[in-house]
C-alpha cells in the first residue's frame, strides 16, 4: 500500500515540480480475503495454525497447549485495541460489521 502511495506521490511531485521529502503515512482498510469479515484475520490464522499443533501433539500436550493459550492471552487485548483504532481512524461505518479477529464473536 505505501510503495503505491509513494510512486503517487512521486509522480505528483515530478509534476508540481516539488521535491518530495518523504512518504505520508497513507492508512487504508485491507479489503480482500478474510479481510472482508475481520480486522486482523492472520492473529486467527495463527491461532488455527497453533490449535492444529496442539491437536498433532496430543491433547495432553502441555507446551502446545500453553503457548497457544499464551498466544491468544496477549494477541485478542491488541486485536479489540486495533480494531477501536480503526473505529477511531475510518469511522464505524467504514469498517461495519467487521470484528476484530474472530468473524462474528469479537
């Protein structure tokens, strides 16, 4: 997303003939995949993917289990953090019905 702000605002210097100083912070709203349902679908991805080990490990599987529960501990605070940010940033009609990492839940 930024790379294609910065060959904008490259061309939009070039023709104004201006220097360009640097890249303005550009914040959009991922639309495609998963995207469309949540705000950060690769924390779940990454939960899924965490869960299968902890499923290939065996149930009693203590560090699995563990840093799954670790995973989810510290990444679901950030992801409903991320998401009042987005709310904050776009508008809550922007981001609509979106969730924060789990599609329909949080």
């Amino acid at each position: 997303i930024r790379r294609a702000a910065l060959r904008r605002q490259k061309e939009q210097a070039r023709k104004d003939g201006l220097p360009l100083d640097g890249v303005e912070k550009l914040y959009m709203l991922p639309k495609n995949g998963l995207f469309r349902y949540v705000l950060f679908p690769h924390y779940l991805c990454e939960w899924i993917e965490w869960a299968g080990f902890w499923i290939v490990g065996g149930w009693a599987c203590v560090p699995a289990r563990s840093f799954l529960f670790n995973e989810i501990a510290t990444m679901l605070p950030r992801a409903v953090q991320g998401r009042r940010w987005y709310v904050e940033k776009f508008g809550a009609e922007k981001v609509g019905g979106r969730k924060a990492v789990i599609p329909g839940v949080i």
